[in-house]
C-alpha cells in the first residue's frame, strides 16, 4: 500500500511549514457550515411561515452579512487575545533567561526528561537547545504554558471566516435571487449539494470515508433547516 505522503527532505519540510496555516482551514470550514447553516435555517422558517420571496431575501441578505461580520469580530478578538497573552508570557521567559539562565536551564532539562532523555543525550539536548534563545522559549512556551505557535494575523482570519461565511451563505438565496420559480425546492438541492461538498472538503483532514463525511454535514444542516421549518409553520397564518 502506497504511503500518504513522501518523506524527503523537501516533502517533510514543506509538510512542516503548512501546518502553520492549518488555522485558516478550520476558520474556512467552519464559516463555510455556519453560513449555509443559517441562512437555509432562515429560508425554511421564513417559508415555513409562509412569508413572501422579498421577506426570505432580506432577511437572508441581512443574516449573512451581519452573522458573518459578528463571527468574523468574534474571531479576530478571540486569536488577538491568545496572541496578546503569548506576547505577554514571551517577554516573562525572555526575562527569565536573563536574569536567571540556570533556572530556565534546570527546566528545559526537565521538561527533555519527561520526554524520555537521559544521561549524556539529555545534557547535550538541553545545551543545544539554550544556544538558541528563540527556539529554547518557544519550547518553554509549549511546554509550560500549553501555548503553541499561533498565526498572530487576527485579521487574515476574520476575513477567511467571514468571506467563508458569506461565500456559502449565498447559495441558499440564490434562486431566489434569480427568480426562479418553486425557489424553496432549488434552495433545498442547493444548500443540500453545499452541505455535502464542505464535509467531502472536510474528509481529507479526518479519518471517515468523504461520503461519510458529506452526509454527517448534510444531516446537520437538514436537522437545523428542518427545525427552522417546523418553527415557521407554527407562525403560518
């Protein structure tokens, strides 16, 4: 069986420097669901409710800005914040360093320790290690702090989300749009057709099947829908 990826030099370090950007997949993902989520949720109860194609438009059009911007704030405050406390914690090390070199030193060999290195290995790791000041604090920032190393870009991912949001956040409004007659039926195959392809995108970084995947984010998005449906009826004149 053919391995999933090669394992040169080039291969490993081109492998290594795309998972600093694994953050962006998981704003994409996620704002691409939520969009196709909650605007086809506002279509069903808008058209559960019996309400007219004007009132699904604007309250489609309206959700996707103001919800894709609100998650986009949210984001962009969220990473700021762990970037901030990171910055804060790295120049506490870098004191550290200076002022107390032996005792950050006691602790790079302990944390090596812990990690299965002994004797002579472990004293020339901890040596090698504390030559390079931004490489040793970066591992006491994994190590004792839990944090590691974060794309401190807040606003390259608000935009990831919220263009993902609002991208996918369309399709449930385009027939009606367009005009298209029985637009309900056209926005169900349309956003069940967007449902099924993030999951299948979403496969590749899992271990389920793609189809297994398409149906999982299909499933979600036709029980939040169905809901949004059922409420509307409630309120059908």
């Amino acid at each position: 069986m053919a391995l999933e990826h090669g394992h040169g030099p080039k291969e490993i370090a081109a492998r290594l420097d795309a998972q600093n950007d694994s953050g962006r997949l998981r704003d994409a993902i996620f704002g691409g669901i939520d969009g196709t989520v909650t605007t086809f949720a506002i279509v069903a109860g808008v058209q559960g409710a019996g309400l007219s194609a004007g009132i699904v438009v604007t309250l489609g059009l309206a959700n996707v800005l103001a919800d894709g911007f609100s998650m986009a704030a949210g984001n962009y405050a969220g990473i700021k914040a762990v970037a901030d406390d990171r910055r804060r914690l790295w120049k506490v090390e870098e004191r550290h360093v200076h002022e107390n070199p032996q005792g950050e030193r006691d602790e790079l060999e302990q944390i090596l320790a812990r990690k299965g290195l002994q004797g002579r290995i472990l004293q020339e790791a901890t040596a090698m290690i504390s030559q390079d000041k931004k490489q040793w604090i970066s591992l006491m920032m994994a190590e004792e702090y839990g944090l590691p190393p974060i794309d401190e870009r807040p606003i390259r991912a608000a935009i990831v989300i919220f263009g993902a949001f609002v991208l996918a956040g369309m399709f449930p409004l385009l027939p009606y749009l367009i005009g298209l007659a029985d637009a309900f039926s056209w926005s169900i195959g349309i956003s069940g057709l967007t449902f099924f392809a993030i999951g299948t995108i979403k496969s590749r970084w899992s271990l389920a099947p793609w189809w297994r995947s398409g149906l999982e984010t299909l499933l979600i998005g036709g029980v939040a829908a169905g809901l949004a449906f059922v409420v509307g009826r409630m309120f059908h004149p």
